[in-house]
C-alpha cells in the first residue's frame, strides 16, 4: 500500500462486505433497560438548532462550558465524507474560537498545506479554494470540499476583524512542498551558515522532487526503496544536525522533525502488516506530539480536528492502530485533553475508492444493538451529550462502557464501517447526527 492509500484507508485497508449495515454478529440484543438507558442520556443531552453554521449559537453555551479545563479538545469526525459532519464542527469550533479563546485548529493535512493556509489567514492574499486545489491531493482529497472552504473563509473574516488571531496546524507529514526546505536552508543561512553546504546536501534529493502534491507523492513512491531509505537518513541527519547546533529556533526544528518523519514514511512495506502496524502508530503519536508541541510553544488552546478513529481513546482495529493519537493526547496532556466524537444514524459519505476515484455511498439507518440506534432514540434529532455525567448512572454506565457496533466509516470504499467499540471508553462527549449528506467537493479551477 502506498502512502497515498494509507492516508485514505484512515482506520486500515479497505474490507468487503455491503455499506448498508446491520448489526453485527454477536452484538447485544435490545433489553429492557434501553428506555433507561435513553432517559439518562436525555438528562446530559442537549439539542442542537442546526447543524449548519450562522444563526443563534445559545444551542451551544452547554458544549463551551463542557470544554473548560481542556487545552487539547479533539473533534472527530465519523465520516471524512459528510457535509453535515464537517458543518457541524465549524459550529463547534466558532463556539469555541468566539467563547472560550481557543486559537488553533489542527488537521490532518501537511504542515506546509497549513503554513500556505497561515498565510491566506493572516493576510488574505490568494484564492483559499486554489489552496485546497493545490494541496488537498491525493490521499488529502477528501478535505477539499465547500464545508471547509467555508470554514477558512470565517476564520480569515475573524482575523480580519482583529482580536485573538486563529491559525491552522497541519499534524500530518506525507507531503512537504519546497518552500518547507526553503524556510530551513535560509534559517541555516542567516544563523548558522557553518551548516548549510551539508543541510543543501542531505535534503538534496527530497527537493529535487516535483512539484504539485499528487505528483510529488506518486513520484517518491515510485522511487527504488534503497534510494528512499537513503533520503530518510539524510532528513534524519538534517534535523539531527539543526538539534545539535548551537543556535536553534524552536519553529525550524518542528519543521525537520516533520521532514525526516515523512521520509521515514517513505520506506514503509505497507503489504508488511508487522511494518504497515508500525508505521500507523508512529503517526498517531507523531500527530498528537505536534499538538500538545503547538499547545505549549504557544500557549494557545487548540482543536484537533481528525477522524474519531483518532481522536478516541480506544482504538476500533488493534490490529492495524494499536494505539490511538486519542490516547496518547491523554497521555501527553493528561485531563487536558477532552474527546469529543461524532455519530451518525444514517446518511451520505464520499470516499475514495482503490482504483484511485472518488464516490458516494450510503450507511444506515443504524441497526438495533448498535450504539447510533440507542442515541437516536433520544427525543431531539441532533443533540451532544455529556458522556462523563450520563455514566454516572449504573445503567447508563454499562451501556456506555459496552462495546457495540458503531458507524467509524474509513475513507476507503468498500469497507466495514460499524466496528465494535464502547462509546464510553472512548469519547467524554458525543455529537450525534439523525442524517447527514454527503459532503460537496470544490470545483476544478476553469
């Protein structure tokens, strides 16, 4: 499997099977205790008015308040493909942007998509749309939708309007442009200029790559293995050398850090599951180090926006994630970091599919014995609950700290979308969603 694929599988390579799921084999049964269960859900369950942006946002007074005390709150998403997913995080993140003084929204995009991101943010030069053209490519395409345009556009209108600045953090490292390099050498150049003949050496191959991020990537993935392993201990030496200088800046060190991550990703079996197993808890980990990294470099409160099956605590495949960036936020961050996951009883995804395109299917309506049944049983039709208050019920408890199938849909179609997992043990707070529809792809530049 190439890096390319490994990003849009998300949760593992993709498996057979229909995407009109129904409960698994083995799941519990409905019992009588599900109208307590629902009936103390409902006691934390608080209505959401829309879940698109704009309007009102009294609906989410409740969803700030639960997040005080956190520093780190991730939002997830069940699906990389649904508009009403993505829209609803910008209501959540505005509440938190606007309310409780949080700066910073991480993704799993590049660190040099975000530094171009950055820019447009700051200053509003460029077209954001040709920004996510150029750099939501490839194993990034399912991020290059309308819903997250809208997003970039209100975070540069609330720059613009002055006060607490919000900046983009890219946490992922399968790509670097060449202007990442760039920023580095001329760093080296102006502070430790002793270093740069061999910095240009070391990162000589990795810039001789071509430009644009589909082609970039497909390029260095048809490289010879051996030719990559030497680009990645190269990247290594680089950023061992800029360790070790005797000036540093904080800011270029993350960015050869990143650098020397991707080239490791490079030489990666993904047909090796023992490698491929590796490799995807190497990512989890990296990505929760450049936020709490970002967090205290900077001070600011930050959101990490990414699957659910990484902003959990509890992983839904041992056997491809062993560990989740979820549960390495908490180790790392400790109680703060909030998890905040989201649940679908049916609806529309886009995916990517294993020739390379890109569709939409469908899932749902949720099966009985899974988790999106119960929780669409309560009395409002969008809703959050507190998951932490809610379990302090007897009843409630075991149903949350059950395992049941529940919709983690991977970015890769076809897949198994509804894996076992216990909503408890894995999120503090839970967005759930009656329909969702599939999310809108920019259009191609005319």
């Amino acid at each position: 499997m190439t890096v390319a694929l490994a990003l849009t599988a998300l949760l593992g390579p993709a498996a057979g099977g229909a995407v009109a799921v129904t409960s698994a084999a083995g799941a519990p049964a409905a019992t009588a205790d599900d109208r307590a269960v629902v009936a103390g859900l409902e006691r934390y369950a608080h209505p959401l008015r829309s879940t698109g942006p704009g309007g009102s946002a009294d609906d989410l007074r409740a969803f700030g308040r639960l997040t005080r005390g956190a520093d780190i709150v991730g939002l997830g998403e069940a699906s990389h493909g649904s508009k009403d997913v993505f829209t609803v995080k910008e209501r959540l993140f505005r509440q938190l942007a606007e309310h409780e003084g949080f700066s910073a929204y991480a993704m799993e995009i590049s660190w040099s998509a975000a530094v171009r991101l950055n820019t447009y943010l700051r200053t509003g030069e460029g077209d954001v749309r040709q920004i996510m053209r150029d750099e939501f490519q490839d194993g990034y395409s399912l991020l290059n939708t309308e819903e997250l345009a809208h997003l970039f556009g209100w975070m540069r209108e609330h720059n613009r309007d002055g006060g607490r600045r919000i900046r983009v953090v890219g946490l992922d490292y399968s790509d670097a442009g060449p202007e990442q390099y760039d920023r580095v050498l001329s760093w080296a150049e102006r502070n430790e200029p002793a270093l740069l003949p061999e910095l240009r050496r070391r990162y000589a191959a990795l810039r001789a790559l071509p430009t644009g991020v589909a082609t970039r990537m497909a390029a260095y993935n048809a490289l010879p293995l051996a030719e990559k392993k030497t680009m990645a201990k190269d990247a290594e030496a680089a950023y061992q050398l800029l360790s070790e200088a005797g000036k540093q800046d904080p800011w270029v060190l993350q960015e050869a850090r990143v650098l020397s991550h991707m080239a490791a990703e490079y030489t990666v079996d993904w047909s090796d599951p023992a490698q491929a197993k590796a490799a995807s808890r190497l990512r989890d980990r990296t990505m929760a180090e450049t936020a709490v990294w970002w967090q205290r470099q900077t001070g600011e409160r930050i959101a990490v926006s990414a699957h659910d099956g990484h902003v959990s605590y509890e992983t839904v495949l041992p056997e491809a994630y062993p560990i989740t960036m979820g549960a390495d936020l908490r180790e790392l961050a400790g109680r703060k970091y909030l998890a905040v996951g989201t649940s679908l009883y049916g609806g529309d995804y886009r995916a990517r599919t294993a020739t390379g395109g890109t569709g939409t299917y469908s899932v749902g309506p949720a099966a009985p014995g899974s988790n999106e049944y119960t929780l669409d049983k309560v009395r409002h039709r969008d809703f959050y609950v507190d998951l932490r208050a809610a379990g302090r019920d007897p009843v409630v408890n075991g149903w949350l700290t059950t395992a049941r199938p529940t919709f983690v849909i991977p970015g890769r179609y076809p897949n198994e979308p509804a894996p076992p997992l216990a909503l408890g043990r894995a999120f503090d707070v839970v967005v759930h969603l009656h329909h969702v529809r599939a999310s809108v792809p920019v259009a191609p530049a005319r």
